[in-house]
C-alpha cells in the first residue's frame, strides 16, 4: 500500500517542481551592462554605444526590460585649412559631434533558451534626448571673393541642435552562462525615431541575474 501511494502521488510531486522551477525562472532578473560600436545616419559618423539595462522573465521564453542607453558618435568634416599672411598653416577643420541618451522599454521572445544559451528578439520603444554640433547649412567664402586675407564661414541654423524625441528600437540578443549567475553576449540594435535620426550598433553585454 505504501509503495502504491508513493507511485501514484509521484506524478503530482514532479508537476509541483515544475511549476515551482517554472515561477523561479519567471522570477529571475538581469541587470547587464553593454558596451560597443555605435552609428549615426547612414553609417557615415562612428562612435560608440552603452548602457545598462534591466531583463525580466514574463514567462519562460517572453521577457521585458528596461533600459538606459547613450551613444556618442563624433568625426571631422573635410579637412580644411588655409595659410595666413605670416605664413603659418591654420587647422579650419569642423569636428562633428552627436551625443544622447535615452530611456526604453521592450518585450521580446526568446527563440533559444535553455542551460547556456539563449537568443532573443525585442522590438522596444523610447524617449531620447540629444545634442548636435551639426548644422543645417555651411558656406564659406575665400578671399578672392571677400577681399579679406583669409576664408569666411557662414553658419545658419533653423532647426535646435538640442532635441527630444520618440522611436522604435529592435534588438538581436545572445547571452552565454558562463558561470551560474554570469552572462557573456552580443547583441545588434537598430533604432529610428521622430526626430528623423537613426542609428545602429554592436555590443558585447555582460550580466548577473539574482
């Protein structure tokens, strides 16, 4: 009889610990931090990308998060520089700066997930701040046309180079335990927003789940 009762009460004691291991997993957080190669526009002014982010299970293989990014992306416009009446060689040469931060949101679905991997794909939205050094027209004129011993530039902006804006953001993920509580991953975002700007970057992530 005692054998009998542990056979039959068996199957409800192992769906018990799955259910249990189930809301332990749901439970589980990661706080990761990323860091990597960041791109502004086309691609055409480089930079760098990264941010903490916070990772929740909703359920198995469908997580959430929250996240704080920033990028700062900077190059020099075409080199330009001209000699003065002395003879010495003067450096004119725009440097182009774009630098933001921003606050997001996203729920993704994880198509791998088990032990040591797992892939995810999450689509996200945000609100971003940012600041450019970029104008919307640059004329310079050259002294045969001034009559003055050196270049003149003429600056004109009608749009602010401090914005704030709203958008959409869709991330690749992939994390690798690499110790009990320890992830090692990458991950690609692209991202666009009504400001009209869009960028792109790659990242190494690292992460601690409790």
């Amino acid at each position: 009889m005692k054998y009998f009762v542990i056979f039959f009460f068996m199957p409800f004691f192992s769906f018990s610990q799955t259910e249990l291991e189930a809301e332990k997993n749901q439970s589980e957080n990661t706080i990761l931090f990323y860091f990597g190669r960041g791109f502004h526009g086309s691609g055409d002014i480089g930079g760098f990308s990264y941010g903490l982010t916070l990772e929740r299970n909703y359920t198995e293989n469908w997580i959430w998060s929250l996240s704080f990014d920033s990028n700062l992306n900077d190059d020099e416009d075409l080199p330009f520089l001209f000699e003065d009446q002395e003879g010495n060689i003067i450096n004119s040469t725009q440097h182009r700066v774009i630098a933001g931060f921003q606050l997001a949101a996203g729920f993704g679905y994880r198509f791998l997930n088990n032990k040591q991997h797992k892939l995810s794909l999450q689509p996200g939205v945000f609100i971003r701040y940012q600041a450019t050094s970029l104008n919307d027209i640059e004329t310079t004129l050259f002294p045969p046309i001034t009559g003055f011993p050196f270049p003149i530039r003429i600056i004109e902006n009608y749009e602010d180079n401090n914005t704030t804006s709203l958008g959409g953001i869709l991330k690749l993920q992939y994390d690798y335990l690499i110790k009990e509580k320890y992830n090692l991953g990458i991950q690609a975002a692209w991202q666009t927003d009504t400001n009209g700007d869009a960028l792109a970057h790659w990242a190494l992530r690292f992460g601690y789940a409790f």
